[in-house]
C-alpha cells in the first residue's frame, strides 16, 4: 500500500513536470503521457477545457482514480511560473475509502529521502480548502473533528529545504497549526517543527520535534526529540508534559505533572537488533487526587526476520499502590506474544496473568486471574481462563464487606462483557450483620456504564451506533440473607432484575423476616415485595419504585395488639444515595399515617403526619382481658424525624381530644392528652417547659368519683435515677373539693406531698354509705407520702377542719350507747350533735393497708343552751385497703353489671 501511495505522489510530480510543455500540447496528450509511466492501478484524468499560455495554466478539475475509485480530485487549479512552479489548488477531496482499496505492495525497494531532493524542483503547493470524504465510520473517532474541520496546506521546497505548512479550525473552538521543515545536514536529514492543537476552549496540546533521519525513511531513524504539553480538565492530570527521545540504541520516555510538579514516567529503553527492549521503566500516578500509585515495566517488543510485522511481545508490569491498610501489588505478566500477525497484519495473540493486592484507602482488591488476549487491532477479544477470580474487601468501623467475583470464561470485547457473572457480597455493616448476598445471571455486551474503555463514545462524549446495536444487558437473579440488629431477626431475599445500557432494574423482589421480639413489642413476619418496578436510570439522574412491607399481627408485652399492618412506599429522586419518599401506614381501620421523606448521606429526614380520625381505631390496644371500651373522641398528629447511623430522632405533636370510654369499675369521659413528641436515643424526652398536658372532665373508678383531672408529665421514659419521669402540677376535682401535687418523680427520690383542699365529708360519709354518723364540713389535709417506702406510705400527714362542721350520732347509735349505763347516757346526751370549733388529726399509713389516726376534737353540743366546750382525743385503727374493698364492692357490682348491658349493646352495633 506504500508503493500506492507514493505513485499517486509520482502522478503528482510527473503533472507538474510535463505541463511546463509548451501549451500546445493538449490535455488527453498530457493524461496519455502521465498514466504510461504510472502502475496499471492508477490513472489521471484531466479536464478538457484548460487555458493555457506563457505564464500560467488554469485546470478546472483533476483527478486521480485508483481500480475503479476515484483516489483524489482537485478543482480550480492554477499553475504559474513554469521554472519555479506555484500550484494553488482551490479544493481537493481525498476519498478515504478509495484509500483502503489500495492493494498491499510487498516490494522492499526502499523510499530514500535522496531522491526525493534530487527529483522535484523547487516549487510550492497551495491548498486552500482540504476535505476528506467517506471517513467518518473508518477514522479513529480522535481525528474526525480535525478532517470534518476547514482545512488548508502549503508545501513548497526552497533551496535544499521542504516546508509543510497545515492549519485547521471550525466554528466548535477547534484549532490546529502544524508548521514543519525537512532539509540534509552532515550525510542525515534534519525534520523539525511544531503542533499547536485545541479541540475546545478549555483545553489545548503543544507539540515540538527535531528528528535526525536516515536516507531510508523506514529505518530506524538515529536521533530525535519529541515534546507534548497538556492543559485539559478531562485527563486526570489536567497539565503535564511528555518527551520521548533517543540517540542510537538508546532511548527514553518521561512525563511529569506540571501541577503537582511530580513525575509521571521514566522509561528508558534500547532499539535491538531486532526489536526493542524496556528494562523496568517506572511510571507513578496519583489516583482520585491524593492515592498514590507507582509501577514498574519490563518490555521486550521483536521484529520478524522480514518486514515489521507481527511483533514478539513479552512483558512484566509491576503496580504498587499505598493505602490505609499497607501497600498493595499486582503483576501483570505474559511471554511469547503477537501482535500484527494475520493476513492483514492485525491479529492479537498474548497469554497473560494477573496476581497480587491493589489498596485504595480502606479498600483492598485482590486479583488471581489469567486470560488470553486475542482478535485485531479493531476488534480486541479478551477471555478469561477457567479460575479467574476478582475478590475485593472493604473495611471502616463498624462494618465489613467482602465481594467475590468468578470470571470463569467471560469474555470482554470492545462492545463489552460476556459470560456468567456471578457476584457474591458477605460481611457486615452498622444495621445488618452475617450478610450473604448473591448476584448470578448472564452478561451480554455488557459495559457496566464504563463507556470511556469501551468503544461507545468519541472524545465529545456523543453515543455511537454501536451502544443502540449493542445489547449492553446483564440479567440477573438475586438472592440473599442477613440477621437485622435493630429488628434482631433473620431477613431472606429473593427476585430477578438487569443492568441494560444506564439503567438499572428490579422488577421483582420479595423478602421475608422471621418473628420479631424487641423493646416490649413482638411482631410476626415481615414481608416486603414490589409493588411497582423499581428503576434507576444513573445516566438521568433518575430512581423510581414503589414497595410494600406488611405482617400479619403486632403485640405489645402488656397485652395490646394491631392486625394487618402494611406500610407502602413510593420511591423517587437522582440515585440510591439520593431520593424521596412518599407512603402511608395502615393497620387495620388504624391510618393512614402519611410519611413524606428525602433520603441522603446515609441520612433519612421526612415528616409523618396523622389526619382527624376517630380514636375507635385503639380498641385493639387494649387486651379482652380488660373489658375497656371506646366510645368517642378523635386523634391527630404531626411531626419531623431522622434516622441515622446513631438511631431513630423525632420532634412533633399527638393529640388525643374529646375521648370518652368505660372499663368494668369505671369510665372516663373528656380525656385530652397533649403529647410533644421528642424521640432520641431510645428515650422519650420532654422538659418542664414542653410537657405531656392531660385533662380529663370526668372519671369515675369504682365508687370513685374524680372530676377535672388535669396533670403533665416531663422528663424521661423510660426513666432513671438520672433523668427521672416527673409527674407535676396535678389538680383533681374530688368529694367538691381539690386534689393538688406539686411533684413527684419516677424512680421517687424524694418525699411528695398530696394536699387536700375543701374536701366534703358529707360526700365521704355518703360514698363509704357510712349511716351510722352524719358528718357536715370540710377538711384541708396534708399528706407527703412514699410510694416504695417499706415504712410508711403516708408518712406524718395532718388533717384539720376548715370551716364549721358538724357531727351527728344516728338515733339508733345513740339508743344503742345508752343502753350502756349511766356514764354512757350522759356521754351520749353530750356528742350526739355537736358543732366543731377545732379538730386536727394525724395520720400514718404502712404499706400494708394499716392506718392509724390520732384526733383531738374541740366542740360543743348545739341542743345544750349552754354550749359548754368539749374537748374529745381519739385513737382509730383499721385496714384501709380492706376497707375500700368493702366500701367498694357494692359499687362494682352493680356498675359491672351495668357495663356488661352496654358492651352487649357496643357489640351489636359493630357490623
């Protein structure tokens, strides 16, 4: 193909040369002549209508023709100065493909710069405008810009002197100057010039050469020195130099960082006698901008005995990287390779290996591969031998991965993988421990998104064909285990999805939990699925899925419970690592309770928010056992959280209005509770200036009659020594009279103090059904109390008298004590009415039940004129708790037998 290339050269010359004839000779004349001494492979035509005369020629068209395929054709040309001819060529097309045609010479004559002097006179060519048709699909992707650009060449030689002068640019950005000399110096021939090429504003190449060169262009030439500069953000070093020289047999190339000022490469090597040889030349790299990589190459490159090709190749390639964990080393290894064999000299052939450990941070890959790389120079074939494996391991605090990957005969193209890949992921992480996931499914032209290795894009980013035509897909199945600490229970995975072109898919996912028991709640299964598709396309910034996790029942320790819970999820947002979230919760007729929700930075933050709904909705929560009911009353709630690596965080408001209900010795009627909700670390907080405010209108319990309960609760649940539950600000309407404590912590550490304001003892005496004495007044008390004191319950409590009261015997009391004697009568006539001026009284209370009061009593006897003053000191024991037993069992019976007519009645309205 050489040779070809030089005759259409030849053409050239042999044109110019014969057409400074005098003008008499005609074109076909001229066309005859130049296609003689041409190879029966090419021909020139010329067009008939030139003009001719004493200074110059003008040429509408020329074209040179290769087999049946136009090679090249100029148009408007013009020659002057028919010593020193000046050729301006106005446009010339070059036909790439007509080029490809040219047969292959296998003729060695060699091309000598020489002749090259000695034939072609002084003279210069002039292009103005050159293109380069039907290339676009056989050019490397790098160089079509620059030909699709507007170009234009001179050439002229001087004296001893060839000049090449070559500029290109488009409306993109795009500029390239290329200025170069050839002239002979001392028995050798000196080429030296200059590049300066920008593909886009924000990036440019510089390029400096001086060449010493042999008369025979194809041997290897003696000296020379080539420089490239860089500046371009799209390399990971964005300003660095090359240079590659020699002298002789010696040679070597280096490149810098120009930024960081470190070296890149320094590989020196010898041209042999047949081939070249690189004793561990060094190249070093800084990864992502600070992981340090350093390497080692051994080469050896052999020509045949004839011609250039295929190449003998060994080589030994030793990386080194440098982590958290250590250093890490790979080596790259393969003997006895080729390269350019074949009948179109572009075969592959190379057996090689891969052994050793590459660290990034905390990241450590292992590598025991072999492999065999084959095909041609545009279809490279690369395959993995039996017992390749890819292991890597990540390690940070608290967690754990291990990743293996089994290349067993996948093969790489330049479309992407084939083959079974098989991934497996075990370890463990903050939320999930003793993880055993597996990825098992088939790749077909697959890329994995790494569309800067594989033939897809051209140095504009812009797609090619071959990503539409390459199918580009890896469908797998997916299945798995881990034990969930937060939960504690086992969770097993299953479902199907693919990874095609930039988009990831899950279209099928179930996973199942075994029964859960935690933190005073148990709970059966989870099970989550797909509701929808879940999709993420990485390329548009793009992830959507909607899910579903559900379970049969959830119970409380204490007895409660909710049925059918089910939880559904929608997902949208840009990645895996940033979306949002929209769902609701549902258990039962409890809910919605709607969640919105953005997850980033292994962060979740949303708010869940709970509409009006009627509080009927917690009648599970209460066990049979019980026998409550609800009867009314509304519930709502609002609030912010966010879930972390450190747990679970909550801040918002529950409410509880209007709520009425019964129970078999009571009811409540008008509870509203006020509940901020502040959840961290496992606690519930809320401090004196936010407290739980509850209120209740009415509440009766047993023979019990409370009214106007309000009270608030702060601090912590669950609750310490350290940060106690406070109970404060209690205020109870009881017997027409007032309860108050003003505090009282949970675990108590402190004596309280009940006080008792205004309380009725007509109110008393009547719920005791105490006949037999007629008391009419009220009492203030004091009573501090213990609640887990084995001494006392009430300990030193005071009552005393407010107000006037009066005491009354019954009559048959009073017949009964006189009965008694004569003392007993005159006793009786005195107490059996009397007004109190004064009564105080003090009152123990063991934790048993066991009261003692001691009263001292200061009246007179209202029927007696005289009103004499009567001082009385009692002592009283009895067991409390046996008397409310008593008091109270009327009570119970008959409101239980009330409240079982109207839970019958409750039932039957329920449909």
């Amino acid at each position: 193909m050489r040779k070809g290339r030089c005759c259409a050269l030849l053409a050239l010359i042999l044109l110019i040369g014969t057409i400074s004839l005098p003008w008499l000779i005609t074109p076909k004349q001229i066309e005859r002549v130049v296609n003689y001494f041409l190879t029966p492979n090419y021909s020139v035509q010329l067009s008939d209508d030139w003009a001719i005369n004493s200074e110059a020629l003008t040429l509408p068209t020329l074209q040179v023709n290769s087999g049946k395929c136009t090679l090249a054709k100029l148009r408007d040309i013009q020659l002057t100065d028919w010593f020193s001819p000046h050729l301006s060529v106005e446009n010339a097309v070059v036909d790439y493909a007509c080029i490809q045609t040219i047969p292959s010479s296998h003729d060695k004559t060699p091309i000598k710069l020489t002749a090259l002097f000695a034939t072609i006179p002084s003279f210069e060519i002039n292009i103005k405008q050159f293109q380069v048709s039907n290339g676009n699909h056989l050019i490397p992707p790098v160089l079509q810009d620059i030909l699709n650009a507007n170009i234009s060449a001179m050439v002229n030689r001087h004296q001893d002197q060839f000049q090449l002068n070559l500029s290109a640019q488009n409306d993109k950005g795009l500029t390239l100057h290329h200025q170069s000399t050839l002239s002979p110096q001392d028995n050798h021939f000196i080429w030296q010039g200059k590049i300066n090429y920008q593909p886009e504003q924000n990036q440019s190449y510089q390029s400096d050469f001086n060449l010493q060169l042999n008369d025979e262009i194809l041997q290897i030439q003696p000296k020379g020195e080539m420089t490239l500069t860089w500046q371009t953000p799209h390399f990971s070093v964005n300003n660095g130099e090359a240079t590659l020289s020699w002298e002789g047999e010696n040679g070597v190339i280096k490149a810098q960082d120009l930024t960081r000022k470190s070296p890149l490469l320094d590989v020196p090597f010898i041209f042999t006698r047949n081939g070249l040889e690189i004793s561990w030349g060094t190249f070093y790299w800084t990864f992502d901008g600070y992981q340090p990589i350093k390497g080692f190459l051994g080469l050896s490159l052999r020509t045949p005995q004839k011609g250039w090709f295929p190449l003998g190749i060994d080589t030994n390639i030793i990386v080194q990287t440098f982590g958290e964990y250590g250093k890490g080393e790979i080596v790259i290894s393969g003997e006895n390779g080729e390269i350019g064999g074949g009948e179109k000299q572009d075969q592959i052939h190379f057996n090689l290996k891969t052994r050793g450990d590459l660290r990034y941070n905390n990241t450590v890959a292992h590598t025991n591969l072999s492999y065999h790389l084959g095909g041609s120079f545009n279809d490279p074939l690369l395959r993995f031998n039996t017992g390749s494996l890819f292991k890597m391991d990540n390690q940070q605090q608290g967690s754990s991965i291990h990743m293996r990957l089994p290349l067993d005969n996948v093969q790489i193209s330049k479309y992407g993988l084939d083959g079974r890949l098989l991934a497996t992921l075990q370890g463990f992480t903050p939320q999930f421990s003793d993880i055993d996931v597996k990825l098992d499914g088939q790749a077909d032209e697959f890329i994995a998104g790494i569309k800067t290795v594989f033939e897809l894009r051209d140095p504009q980013h812009k797609l090619h064909n071959a990503e539409s035509n390459a199918n580009n897909r890896w469908d797998w199945t997916i299945q798995g285990k881990a034990y969930w600490k937060t939960l504690k229970t086992s969770v097993n995975l299953q479902g199907t999805g693919f990874w095609q072109g930039s988009h990831i898919e899950l279209n099928q996912l179930t996973a199942s939990s075994n029964k859960i028991q935690t933190n005073g709640i148990k709970m059966a299964p989870l099970f989550l699925e797909l509701k929808d598709r879940l999709r993420w396309d990485y390329e548009k910034e793009h992830i959507r899925g909607l899910l579903q996790v559900k379970s049969a029942w959830i119970t409380f320790d204490y007895g409660g419970h909710f049925t059918k819970p089910i939880f559904s999820v929608g997902v949208d947002g840009e990645s895996i690592e940033r979306f949002n979230i929209a769902g609701d919760l549902k258990a039962g007729t409890l809910g919605p309770i709607d969640l919105l929700a953005h997850y980033e930075n292994q962060t979740l933050k949303g708010k869940i928010s709970w509409k009006k709904q009627s509080v009927n909705v917690f009648q599970s929560l209460f066990p049979q056992q019980w026998g409550w009911l609800i009867h009314h009353g509304h519930i709502k709630g609002i609030g912010n959280f966010n879930i972390d690596h450190e747990g679970i965080a909550m801040k918002g408001n529950l409410q509880l209005y209007k709520v009425g209900l019964s129970f078999p010795d009571g009811e409540i009627e008008d509870l509203d509770i006020h509940f901020p909700l502040n959840y961290q670390n496992n606690l519930l907080q809320n401090s004196t200036k936010n407290p739980i405010k509850v209120s209740v209108h009415n509440m009766r319990k047993g023979a019990l009659f409370l009214n106007d309960v309000v009270f608030h609760l702060s601090g912590t649940y669950p609750y310490s020594k350290l940060k106690p539950l406070t109970l404060s600000k209690v205020r109870i309407g009881l017997f027409d009279g007032e309860v108050t404590l003003d505090k009282l912590n949970f675990p108590q550490s402190e004596m309280a103090t009940l006080k008792l304001h205004h309380i009725d003892l007509s109110r008393v005496m009547a719920m005791a059904q105490y006949n037999q004495i007629h008391l009419e007044g009220r009492i203030n008390a004091t009573l501090p109390f213990w609640l887990k004191n084995h001494t006392c319950l009430i300990c030193n409590g005071t009552l005393q008298q407010s107000g006037k009261m009066r005491i009354k015997l019954n009559d048959e009391v009073a017949k009964g004590l006189k009965k008694g004697g004569w003392t007993e009568s005159i006793i009786v006539d005195l107490l059996k009415e009397m007004e109190l001026d004064h009564s105080h009284a003090s009152l123990n209370l063991t934790s048993n039940g066991q009261m003692n009061l001691s009263a001292t009593i200061k009246g007179f006897n209202v029927n007696k004129a005289t009103h004499h003053p009567i001082t009385l000191n009692y002592h009283h024991q009895e067991n409390m708790f046996e008397l409310w037993n008593m008091i109270d069992y009327g009570a119970q019976f008959e409101q239980n037998l009330q409240y079982r007519l109207y839970q019958n009645l409750e039932h039957e309205k329920t449909p």
